[in-house]
C-alpha cells in the first residue's frame, strides 16, 4: 500500500479507502462485511469512510465494530453529516445544532472517542457558512473530531470557506469528497485546480463508476445476479451509467488494460490517482476478494500513451 497526504495536512491517507454506501449496514451482512474491512486492514487501507445516513445510521455501527478489533491509532476514520437522521425540523443539514447532535451519535454508534475526519455530506444554502465552520472548529477545539472535510461543494463554496476560515482563525477543512471516474469528470475543470492553490485534497467515491468499470456489465447481456444493478437502491444509481455508447467504451477500456497488462479495474482506479491533488479513492465491496482486486492497482502509473489512448476512448 501507499500512502498519500490529505491536503497540506499532516494526516496520511492510504491510496484506497474503503467505503460502506449501500454496502455495510444494508445489502451485506455484518459477517461479510466485517471480513471486508479486516482484508482492507490486513492490505494497508487506512481510511475507512462511512456517513450517519448510511442505513440511518446502521452503516457507522457495523463499521465500528468490525473496526475494535484493530488499535484505534492506526486507521483514519471518516464520517459525514447533512441528511435527514429524523423528521424535525432540525434533524437535517449543517446547523450548529444538528452537527453537534450528530457528531455524538456518530461518536456512540461508532463506539469511538473522536473521529479523524468529519466531513460537511452537502452544502446547505439555509445556514450561514462560518456558523458550520464554527461548529466544526468547535468540535476540533474539543477534540471530538480532529479534522474536517465537505463533500460535493463546487469551487465557489470551498473558497468562500477556505476565506472565512482564514479571516476568523479558524481550522480549515482539508479535504473534499466528489465523485469522480472515466465517466464523470467534472472536477478536473475548476475544482482539482482550485483545491490545489487551497491546499485541499480530494477523496473522491465512484472511482469504478458504480461498477461500470468493473466489467461485469456487457452490452446485449443481463446484468449478472448479485451485482448492485438488481437491487432496489442500486438499480437507481447504476442505471445512468449502463448506456450502449458507455458498454462499448468499456469494452475499448477493457482492450487497453489488457494491452497495458492489468485489468479494467486496475486501469480504472490508477487512471483515477494519476493527479497528485486525489488523496485517496474510496472503493465499495461486498467481498473480500474484490479488494484484494483493486489493491493491485495501488503504485501503477500510467504512461503518456496509454493516458492518450484512454482520452480518445472516453471523448
């Protein structure tokens, strides 16, 4: 395993995390999904990232325990918060009342003292920006979180925190979550560019693309049994992707991984980490020996040609 920083920050982060949306806590049992998280340890993974809405909170408890079994010093833990955890009016966004509620029942469920990251899971436009910033450095200063993160902001929202940050003295967040994968490219424009000159990394989910850039989905065939495009939530999230333009890009992708002498997912998630700024990309995994896969794509790099390939397939 390698381990890259977060950001301008101290914390060091493996190059894939692990993660547990619509996986821990939902579609896998807690025996499988604990043997996942124990192969992830045993591989080097040092960054667990899970969320309060995952399961309504179900996810942050099976990754607790699965994770007792290892010294707390030696993992990072990431949690998020935003959504709705109940129907009040203040059981949902980025108030300095809900974080702090949900910071202490992300604390219990996950059956730990602090949480190493703790991160904004959207932006709320209803809440004053430096009275989030100011609950979250208030958490820092009590040691309930050490450091803070936002997910899915655009460039204008992450300078504007970065700046009030700066004016008021306060800790800055270090990192940022988006999606990010051969098929979603978004951030490459303005965010990567604009964390940079911040300071900030990306931890980026959907490096696989749902799956997508698996394999498993071929143009023409049925979507193989147990994969996350036959379950109720899954189907959701997995069916923008499954296009006959997209299956034959795959299948170009799938023809330069093996000229290249790795695997789809190899050439996927070292495709991902080419970018200094991308801290770590958090995979999904329902067995262990599919993260026993992707670590092997863990120091590839890509060379000038082949990225060249890749671009011509993807435009």
């Amino acid at each position: 395993m390698e381990y890259r920083k977060l950001g301008r920050s101290g914390l060091r982060v493996s190059e894939l995390g692990l993660g547990s949306w619509l996986t821990y806590g939902a579609s896998v049992d807690d025996e499988r999904a604990t043997a996942c998280i124990h192969k992830a340890y045993d591989l080097g993974i040092n960054f667990f990232d899970t969320a309060n809405v995952y399961g309504q909170g179900a996810a942050e408890v099976t990754v607790g325990k699965a994770l007792k079994s290892f010294s707390r010093e030696s993992y990072v833990l990431a949690t998020k918060v935003f959504f709705p955890m109940g129907g009040g009016p203040n059981d949902r966004g980025l108030s300095r009342k809900h974080i702090f509620e949900q910071c202490h029942a992300s604390l219990r469920r996950l059956g730990t003292e602090y949480i190493d990251l703790y991160q904004c899971h959207r932006y709320d436009t209803s809440v004053p920006l430096e009275e989030t910033l100011r609950a979250l450095d208030d958490l820092t200063v009590q040691g309930k979180i050490l450091y803070s993160g936002v997910s899915e902001w655009i460039e204008e929202q992450i300078s504007e925190g970065i700046n009030i940050c700066e004016k008021y003295l306060m800790r800055p967040f270090i990192s940022n979550q988006p999606r990010y994968n051969m098929f979603q490219r978004e951030i490459e424009q303005t965010i990567i560019p604009a964390c940079q000159r911040k300071g900030i990394g990306q931890v980026v989910f959907s490096p696989l693309a749902q799956g997508l850039l698996t394999g498993k989905y071929r143009l023409g065939e049925p979507v193989p049994e147990g994969s996350r495009a036959t379950t109720q939530e899954g189907k959701v999230f997995i069916k923008r992707f499954l296009t006959d333009e997209n299956l034959l890009k795959v299948e170009s992708l799938k023809e330069l991984a093996k000229q290249a002498g790795l695997s789809l997912p190899e050439l996927a998630l070292a495709w991902v980490l080419r970018f200094d700024n991308i801290s770590s990309a958090i995979i999904g995994a329902s067995r262990p020996d599919q993260i026993e896969a992707n670590v092997k794509a863990v120091g590839v790099r890509l060379d000038t040609e082949l990225l060249e390939k890749i671009d011509q397939v993807l435009s």
